[in-house]
C-alpha cells in the first residue's frame, strides 16, 4: 500500500474511532449523569413541599439526597478517569495500569521493572493499549502486561488468550511513535524509542 492510501486508512481509522468515543461519551452523559441530576431535581422538590408540613420527613429526604449526590460524584470521577486517569499524570505508569485492573474487575498482571516517567504521548500509548485488552468482552484473567526499560527504549508485551485488535495497537504504538509486532501467541510487544 502507498504511503498516500495508509495515511488516508489511518486519518479514516482516526475518524471512526472518535465519532465511535464521542458517542460513548453522549450515552454516559446521557445515561449517568444526567440521570443522577434529573433524580435529585426530583428529591429535591420532593423535600421543598415536605419542608413546613413534616420537617423531619424533609430532613430524611436530605440526608438521602446527600448520598445521592456522593453516589454521582463517585460515578462523575469514575468516568473522568475512564476518559483519561489523572493517575497516569500524577503517578505514572505502574500506579495506572495497576488501577486499570482494579477498576475492569479482571485479575490480570502487570509487571512493571524501576519505571521512571516518560513523555505523556508514550505512557498514555502504554495505559490505553492495556484499557484495550482489559476492556474486550473476553477479557481474561491470563491477560499480563510487562513494561520495561532498556537503553533509549521503552518496552511492553502484552500477553493475553483473547485476540487484540492489532490496527488498533497500531495506531496507538504508532501514534506515539512506537513499533508495535504482532506476536503469533496472542500478544503484542511494543517499543517507544525514548531519545
């Protein structure tokens, strides 16, 4: 394939994928948050009538509200960090891909050998790649993740029994200017050179 016609496929891929996430955003918008809003509006209005007639029933219907405000929050952050974890920026790698596993509920491993930080192009590359085998319907609990540092270069192998979307490793290695090599096993490994 020319160069033209892989730029053109990528800038398509490209495309796809973020009408793909937009969506994706409207529905947990949709569905979530606007939800938890329309549910205390309710409540809300709910305690104003009970106010002069029962203040103790008004008072119990705070105190419920209130845990449905935590509740939303709680739903807010975990769909903040499922957009991008802020413990990526803050923490590094180790730290979010650990949490990755903790928040899809898989018991999968990651290995991870004296990480220092990395340009955020490559450790978002590293976390999201992971999100996407953590993410697939067959996600398993054979799934490993081992990052790596030798010399000028980054290294990742993801093994894992389900398939990984190898145009999609792609574009997120190659995107961040990694190589990315499709193992016959079912995994990946991937290298960001860092100089």
């Amino acid at each position: 394939m020319e160069e033209g016609s892989e730029l053109r496929a990528l800038r398509a891929r490209l495309l796809t994928f973020s009408v793909e996430e937009r969506r994706r955003i409207e529905r947990a918008l949709h569905d979530g948050v606007q939800q938890d809003l329309i549910g205390l509006s309710v409540r809300l209005q709910l305690v104003r009538n009970l106010v002069a007639a029962s203040p103790d029933e008004a008072l119990a219907s705070l105190d419920e509200a209130q845990q449905e405000v935590r509740n939303a929050l709680d739903r807010v952050r975990a769909f903040a960090s499922d957009l991008y974890p802020g413990l990526l920026d803050a923490r590094g790698l180790p730290d979010a891909l650990r949490q990755a596993v903790r928040a899809s509920g898989a018991t999968a491993a990651v290995e991870t050998e004296e990480l220092g930080r990395y340009p955020a192009r490559i450790e978002a590359a590293v976390f999201f790649l992971w999100r996407v085998v953590l993410d697939s319907p067959a996600a398993d609990a054979d799934a490993r993740i081992r990052v790596w540092e030798v010399g000028e270069a980054l290294h990742v192998r993801i093994d894992a029994r389900t398939p990984i979307d190898p145009v999609r490793a792609a574009d997120l290695v190659e995107g961040a200017g990694g190589t990315l090599t499709v193992l016959p096993e079912s995994g990946i490994e991937a290298t960001f050179p860092l100089a």
